[in-house]
C-alpha cells in the first residue's frame, strides 16, 4: 500500500516509518532529556536526507512538479522543528503523542498521495522508454 515501486525511494520511507516507531517508543521510555533531543535530531536529520535524495532524483529524472514537492517537504521539516520543541517541554505525554501522530499522518499521507504521482511519472516514462 505504501511502495511506489522505486526502490530507492521504498528503502527510506520504510527506514523513517520504523526511525518513527522507534523515536515514539524510545521516547516514552526516557526521561533523558539529552537523549530525546539527540533522537529528535536523528528524526530530522534523516527527513532532510531522505528530502534531499527524493528531490535530487526528480530532478534527475525532470519531474515537472519538483519545486512544489519540495516546498511540502520545507513546511514538514519546519513542522518537525517546531513540534520537536513542544516534544521536550511536555512533561504530560501529550505533545510527543500528538507529534507522532501528526509525524505518521504526514507521511502516510505524503507517500499515497504526493509521493505516488511522481512514482507514475517515473512508471510513464519507463513504460514510453519500452515502446
């Protein structure tokens, strides 16, 4: 349900659905606050990685709607920036629920949707390259 069928692209977004798993497991079972804040970087660290990969292949590939692909993935990580904040000064749970949830919605949503347009892009040009 959430492969596009570029195998690159599959890779990571399996690696941050499980990268988010874990930072929300980890998280509720720390109160280290040296530790969240380094698995919260891990988290943005790797979704700018992973935006940075994405974006360069569609540019390789001249994907026509890149620059409004990136400006989602510019508001997701200035998201992540700001909710991780929130994350570190709740002590009630609440903040790190709501931003994993909000982490998983974006991404979900972002695969099945923005993210599978370029992927029949990409299965277009392959299957005209065929015939």
């Amino acid at each position: 349900m959430y492969e596009l069928g570029i195998e690159e692209i599959d890779v990571q977004h399996n690696f941050f659905l499980n990268l988010i798993n874990r930072l929300e497991n980890e998280l509720k079972n720390s109160d280290d606050l040296d530790y969240q804040a380094a698995l919260l970087s891990e988290l943005y660290t790797y979704a700018s990685f992973h935006f940075i990969s994405e974006e360069n292949l569609m540019l390789r590939e001249g994907y026509p709607d890149t620059m409004e692909h990136k400006n989602f993935h510019i508001g997701l990580l200035d998201q992540l920036s700001s909710r991780a904040n929130m994350v570190t000064t709740d002590s009630s749970g609440k903040a790190l629920i709501d931003f994993v949830e909000f982490l998983t919605d974006w991404i979900l949503h972002h695969i099945n949707s923005v993210d599978r347009l370029f992927a029949e892009y990409m299965h277009e040009k392959e299957m005209e390259k065929v015939s």
